[in-house]
C-alpha cells in the first residue's frame, strides 16, 4: 500500500521513528498518511512560526478543509516554501490516537521508495482546490463563534507555555505579529507570576414586559455555559469602555441595539473555568432597537422574570439575580469556583 510523508528536508532515503512534541502519540513513531494531499500540509518552515500548525480539518470524504486563524494564513505558511513529499510502500497501521485522519505510524524505520519535489506548497495547495478536494476558509469568512474560539486557542497556549516570562519561545515572535488584537487585550489582564489571569466580560439582562431576553448555549463546541441560560455578553475588546463592550455583544448576539445600559453591580468569579478568575460588569437594559437574530451561540428567548429559577443556570447566577431584582443601585458579588463548580461561598456588598 501507497503512503507519504511531508517535509522541508531533501536527500532522505529512509524516515527514522521521532517522538513529536506536537503529537497526541507519547512515543517515537513515523508519520505517515494514505493521502498524498495532506503530506504537503506537513511540508513545513519552522522559521515562518517554529511550531507545525497545518490548522486543518479533515471531512469524512477525504476533503481538506482550512481553518484560517488569523488573516492571510495560507500564504504565509506556504507561499515559495519548497519541500518533498516521500513516497513509501508497505502495511502500515493507521493511528486513531494520532488525532488525524489518514495516518499511519511505524515504530520501525521506514524505508522511502521515491519522493516529489514541490516548487512551491502554496501553488500546489491551490491546485487541489481547483479540483474541489480543498476548501480554504478565510479568517475574514468565518463566524464570529469561530473566531472566539481562536481567541481561546491563543489564551490557552499563551497560558500553557507561560508566554509573558519566556520570550525566547517560538510562539513569542508569532503571536505578537499575528493576533495583535489578542496581544492588545492580555495587557489587560493582572497578570502575577505563579497566578492565573483575570479575565474581564459584560453581561446584560434586557427587560421587557417583566420578562428577560436570555440565552440557552447550546451550540457551541466545548462551551463553559453549554447547557445553560445566561444573559447576553462577551470578553472586552482592546480600547473598549464596559459599556462600549457590553452594547457590541448584545449586537452581535441578537442583532439589538441597546441604548444607556444601566450598571448594576460587579461580579468577580475566582476559578470560574479552567483556572481563570472572571471580572464582570453587570448591566441591565430596557430601551432597545433593532429584530431579533439567530445566535450563533444558542437560541435567544423572552423569559418571565418570575421563572428564571426554573432554568438550569450557574449556581451563582440565581443569586446575582436575585439580588438585581431586589436591590436598585449598584452592588458587588463574589462567587467562588472551584474547577467550574460553585462552591456555594460568596459574599455581597451593596451601594
């Protein structure tokens, strides 16, 4: 059987078994694929980003589909990069720890039986969807949800490798130059060596008819609400006021425009979800224009105020809650988390 394997390297005649710091398998192995077309993805530049990061989801029709996560990304992965593609013959195991379609992996070395040079992977890359076996999805084209996912991504990685004291890491150089944004906000963030960072978010309740228009996530991938109601909100942009945050979710969620938000109070949420400590500023809203859309998030839904205790919610929240509907001014609520768990401890003050 027919298999190949991607690199930048020449004048190979046998692969030799290479335990991958960017691999789920623990131990050294061969990479190989049964699909030609995904080995030049693996044809790689550790120059251009130091790590291997092809950024691709594979269809189960054999389809490569590209993910752009930041603009631009495939020309700059692959534009003028020469490499090879070996061709090997042999039986090989697929691999479905590997987390990729298509591989196979041999403990042993692996002997090459020819190789095709490649000019340039970007050309070649174009190529194949020109025959309809490759779908390039700009970063500029995706969804907002993708993209806050990829907010994540680069907030977890920058987490993992301890970005801020390790300048010298490949990521450095590369995240500075191509998620600005995401650089910009994380200036933000109390960062303390040792500590998790503080993450600050809106949330807004909008009122109407004594009800609350709320939101049930239930579509988004490896969501920390998924499963619940909450009200409407995001993350702050770089540069942006709680209130310029706040009324830009609430427009991007369900296609309303919010007029004088109303400060309610202020949430702080330590060890929210995956370690992160949450600050939240707390808004209400009664006048409003624009239709409702479909959420990319969930489905949006006018609830009774005098129900909200019914839905599944966050613990903390039927607390918060409770308290925006009893008290008229500002107050300030802590909530503590524990592994994504309410713990039960909080504490109020009210001004």
């Amino acid at each position: 059987m027919d298999y190949y394997h991607g690199t930048s390297t020449k004048g190979l005649t046998e692969l030799k078994p290479y335990a991958s710091p960017y691999s789920n398998l623990s131990e050294g192995v061969v990479y190989l694929t049964t699909s030609k077309q995904l080995a030049l993805h693996y044809i790689w530049d550790d120059k251009r980003i130091g790590t291997k990061w092809p950024m691709l989801h594979i269809r189960e029709d054999g389809v490569l589909v590209f993910q752009e996560m930041f603009s631009g990304a495939l020309e700059f992965l692959y534009k003028g990069l020469t490499g090879y593609i070996y061709h090997c013959v042999g039986d090989y195991d697929i691999e479905p720890n590997s987390g990729v379609l298509t591989c196979a992996t041999s403990k042993n070395i692996v002997p090459i039986a020819d190789y095709e040079l490649i000019d340039d992977v970007y050309e070649k890359i174009c190529e194949y969807e020109r025959k309809g076996t490759f779908i390039y999805e700009k970063f500029e084209d995706r969804s907002q949800a993708a993209h806050d996912r990829i907010r994540e991504i680069i907030l977890g990685q920058i987490k993992r490798v301890d970005l801020f004291n390790n300048p010298t890491h490949a990521y450095y150089d590369f995240f500075q130059s191509k998620f600005p944004n995401i650089g910009i906000t994380l200036r933000n963030y109390m960062m303390v060596k040792g500590r998790d960072p503080m993450l600050l978010g809106t949330l807004c309740y909008i009122e109407k008819d004594g009800k609350y228009l709320m939101l049930h996530r239930i579509k988004k991938k490896n969501d920390i609400h998924q499963g619940r109601w909450v009200g409407l909100g995001g993350k702050f942009e770089p540069g942006e006021s709680p209130e310029d945050c706040v009324i830009r979710e609430v427009f991007e969620e369900s296609g309303l425009e919010i007029t004088a938000p109303q400060l309610r109070g202020i949430l702080t949420f330590p060890g929210f979800a995956n370690d992160e400590d949450w600050y939240v500023f707390l808004f209400t809203a009664t006048d409003f224009t624009g239709t409702l859309k479909e959420c990319e998030e969930g489905e949006l839904a006018w609830v009774d105020k005098t129900k909200l205790n019914e839905l599944p919610m966050h613990d903390g929240d039927y607390l918060f809650l409770q308290w925006m509907q009893e008290h008229d001014g500002v107050f300030s609520g802590k909530f503590i988390y524990k592994d994504g768990e309410f713990t039960g401890e909080h504490n109020l003050i009210k001004y």
